[in-house]
C-alpha cells in the first residue's frame, strides 16, 4: 500500500544524488580530490592481495592498425602516451585561450607570474641537479622538481573558498600554466629519444595540415581531430614524446568568433574536455603509475641523490624560487604584487606549487624509463610525499594569511 509512496521517497533521493554529485564536479577541488582518492586505491591494491590483479590491469595488451601501420601498446603506456596526449591538448588549448582573450592578454600582467615561474624551475633544478652532478643516470631526472600539478595546486586554493583575494587565485593560474608551458619546453628539448626524420617528415605535413585548417577558417572538430591522430602517430613513431602533439594540435584549434556568432572553436574544446580530463584521464593516470610496492623499502632509500634531489627541489627549490625571484624582482621595481595581495600569501602560493604530482610522476617516467636505473619506487614516493606536504603547508599558510574578512569571490 505504501509503495506509491517510497517510489515517490526514491526518486526524490535520486534527484538529491544527482544534485549533489553535479554540484562536486563544479568544485574546483573535485578534481584534486579525486586525484587524491586514486593515488591512494592504487597505493592500497599495489599493497594488498590484488597487487598481481593490479599487474595484470595495467599491462593489457592494446593496439590500433591502419594498413601496416600499428601502434601497440599495453595499457599503462596508453595511458602516458595517448591520454596525457589529450591532457596535453587541454592544456595548450587554455594556454592559447589565456593569451587571446583572458588574463594574459594583457601582456604587461605576464611579467610577475613568468619571473615567479622562472623561480620556480631553475630552483629546483640547480636543487637536484648539485645532488646528482656525479651521477649521470640520476642527472636525467634534474626537471623532475620542476613541475607544478595545476589541478592539485588549484584544488588546494579552492579549498579556502572566498578567504583569498581573486587577484592570488589568478596569479597561481597564471603561474600553473606558464609552469606547464615550461614543462612542454623540457620534454620537448630534453626527453626526446633517437629521432626518425621520415617519420618528422610526415610530421611536418601533418603540422602544415593544421596550419592550412587554421588559415582557411574550418571549425569542424573532425577535422582538427583527424589530422591531430596522425601527428600523434608520426610523433610517436619520431621519437619525440607524443604527447607533444596535443600540444601542437592545440596551438592549431581556431579561437576567433566564427561569423554566425557561434562559441569560438577553441572555447568549445575546452569546456567538452576539461570534465574527462579532470575526471577521467588525471585519475586513471594517477592510478596507473601511483602504485608503489611499500613492503621491504627501506625509509633510508629516501634519503638517496635521486629521492631527496625530488624532494628538496619540490618542498624547498619552488617556494625559494618562487618567493625569492618575486621577492627580489619586486624590489628592483620590475614586477608589482596585485591588489590586496600579501607578501605572506605569496609565499603561501610559492609553497603550494610545490605539488608536483602528476607532472612530477610524468617527467619522471620519461627521465627513467629508458635508462632502466630503478629509481622507480624512491622517486616516486619523495613525489608523494613533498606534495603532500607542499599542499598542507600552502594550505596552512594562506589560512592563517588570510584570517581577515571574506574577499569577493569569481
């Protein structure tokens, strides 16, 4: 008799599900936070009895042909291939948008976040690399402590809500990305293995495709995606990391204002990827290459050239970087802080970038897999745990900074 009832009682619980998981993925925490819980599953499975089912997963065999043209793979390496590929087309997709029509459009507003991101890469590189100048395997992974994990470091800051100023949650964006950028320049110049000329060759016309797409206006998706598949492969094939492809396939993505007053390509990408990026493709990457074996490692083994260089350089290399060029670049008069910005939340900011994470683990696998050194377990635990405490102290610090009234918020 009361069965009409629960239905009505059930659906309403629904409702009340989907509401409150559509309003996570508006959190710009959620996708640090979901980060966070798959870094921690695959920590738990590697250490448990379904550490050889966790294997298992991660080498399933995967392989895509075109004629006599294959790419195999197992699925790890898809992952760090082929999905951060996408990453990375997000990343210079916003990249590209900044510089057209957001906060780096104004070109005068770069200076302060590109001195504090210059800080925050050469720091933690002279850092690790006076560690390991004597070990030339070791050396290799020098750009290790360099990176920033944007959706962590943001993640954190959203985490204070309308304690922060904008103008703080801007800087750190801006930073992030300019971070990023120079990422994309290391793996570029300096992870690039023993290169193939014919397959650049095909490569270059690949790139003229998306150039000629660009000039010519189209703003079909299909098209930028289809030719962006075959720089991927050519790139691949070429030596040169593949997920640099994203990055150029990104830069080709038109941004201006079609004539029927339509969302500019560009726009369109951004806000089509960016919930399978922050949802899907980081956390299947954290999961994937988080699994670390704790049985039998010995705590000493941190303290290693490798681990500690990692260390330092993330904990104390990118808020000296950070802090110190701003510092010294502001009293040269070069660089302003913005408005209603303190020196101590800056610090708070320069500690919080710290969290390399993902990019940290990325650079990493590319620094080691090819030299087969074992750093594996090491590096990736000091990675763990300096963001960990990069983001609990950034936290701590821009709290107690920020312990004044509420600022207005985005």
């Amino acid at each position: 008799m009361n069965k009409p009832h629960d239905d009505v009682d059930l659906l309403d619980e629904l409702a009340e599900f989907g509401a409150r998981i559509r309003a996570f993925m508006h959190l710009e925490s959620a996708g640090g936070i979901l980060l966070l819980i798959a870094t921690i599953l695959a920590m738990v499975v590697k250490n448990s009895p379904l550490s050889e089912l966790y294997q298992a997963f991660l080498t399933i065999p995967g392989e895509v042909r075109v004629g006599t043209i294959a790419v195999e793979k197992p699925l790890f390496l898809w992952v760090n291939d082929g999905h951060m590929a996408v990453f990375f087309f997000l990343v210079g997709m916003e990249i590209k948008r900044e510089f057209l029509e957001g906060y780096l459009a104004d070109r005068s507003q770069l200076v302060l976040p590109a001195i504090a991101a210059l800080g925050g890469i050469v720091a933690p590189a002279i850092i690790y690399a006076s560690l390991n100048w004597n070990d030339p395997a070791g050396l290799r992974g020098w750009a290790i402590p360099t990176a920033t994990d944007i959706a962590f470091a943001l993640g954190v800051l959203a985490l204070l809500g309308n304690r922060v100023p904008i103008a703080l949650k801007v800087l750190l964006m801006t930073l992030a990305i300019l971070d990023d950028l120079g990422a994309i320049i290391i793996i570029a110049l300096f992870y690039t293995s023993s290169l193939s000329f014919v397959s650049l060759a095909f490569a270059t016309v690949a790139v003229a495709a998306l150039v000629v797409l660009n000039r010519l206006g189209v703003t079909r998706i299909g098209a930028y995606l289809l030719v962006g598949m075959v720089l991927w492969v050519c790139v691949l094939k070429s030596g040169v990391h593949a997920t640099l492809a994203g990055v150029v396939t990104a830069l080709a993505i038109p941004g201006h204002q079609p004539d029927d007053g339509s969302e500019p390509l560009l726009r369109r990408l951004i806000h089509m990827l960016h919930p399978w990026v922050a949802f899907g493709i980081l956390p299947l990457f954290a999961f994937v290459n988080a699994g670390v074996v704790l049985s039998g490692f010995e705590p000493r083994l941190l303290l290693a050239d490798v681990p500690l260089g990692i260390f330092l350089g993330l904990v104390i290399g990118k808020q000296a970087g950070i802090f110190g060029f701003t510092f010294i670049f502001e009293k040269l008069g070069i660089v302003r802080l913005p408005p209603d910005v303190t020196w101590l939340q800056i610090y708070g900011v320069a500690v919080i970038c710290g969290i390399g994470f993902t990019m940290s683990i990325f650079i990493g696998g590319l620094a080691f897999a090819e030299e087969g050194v074992g750093y594996a377990r090491a590096d990736r635990l000091a990675i763990l745990l300096a963001s960990l405490i990069s983001g609990v102290v950034g936290y701590a610090v821009l709290r107690y900074a920020s312990r004044t009234k509420p600022t207005q918020t985005i």
